[in-house]
C-alpha cells in the first residue's frame, strides 16, 4: 500500500468529483481524474451506484494502492454515524435517513 495516496472525493447536487492526491508531492494524479453527472432525484441504488463507480473508476484509472478515501458530502448529515437527513432540498432525498 502507498501510504501517500487519497483519494478525494466532492459529492455536489448534481456531480461527483474523484481524484488521487499524492500528498508527499502535494499533487493531484490527472489520470485518476473523474467527474460525472449525478441524478439527485434518482433513487438510492442508482445514486449509490453512480458514486461507487466513479470512485472505482478513479482508482483503476491511476492503478495506485491507496492509504485513505476523504468524502466531501453536503448536509445535513450526521457526519460520524454516515446518516444522511437530506430531506425536501431538491437533492438526496432518496438517501434520508440511510447509512
């Protein structure tokens, strides 16, 4: 494993972005680079679906081991028990309540 490797991912209303930061070269790793449209109004497995493969994605593209994932997620959301409670925001709705 490359204890230098992350991989950063932005979830937004409308887009997932992921990519690899070697955070020794404080660098982003370009071929890890993925952004993809995201239905918010679509239902959880989709959505669910949609991140695991843009994440997967990511990490194949830059064949890195990885040491750690950090996931920017809008709220609210309980942060340290993985509950979204998203609810009547035009986004995620599907996922109220869910870990």
């Amino acid at each position: 494993m490359n204890d230098s490797i992350v991989v950063g991912v932005d979830i937004g209303g409308s887009h997932i972005t992921v990519a690899q930061i070697d955070c020794k070269k404080k660098k982003i790793l370009s071929e890890s680079f993925v952004r993809r449209p995201i239905d918010s109004g679509a239902d959880a497995g989709e959505i669910l679906s949609n991140w695991t493969c843009a994440i997967t994605d990511s990490i194949q593209n830059a064949g890195n081991s990885i040491c750690s994932i950090g996931i920017a997620m809008p709220g609210p959301f309980d942060y340290e028990a993985g509950i979204s409670y998203m609810k009547n925001q035009n986004k995620y709705d599907s996922l109220y309540g869910l870990n």
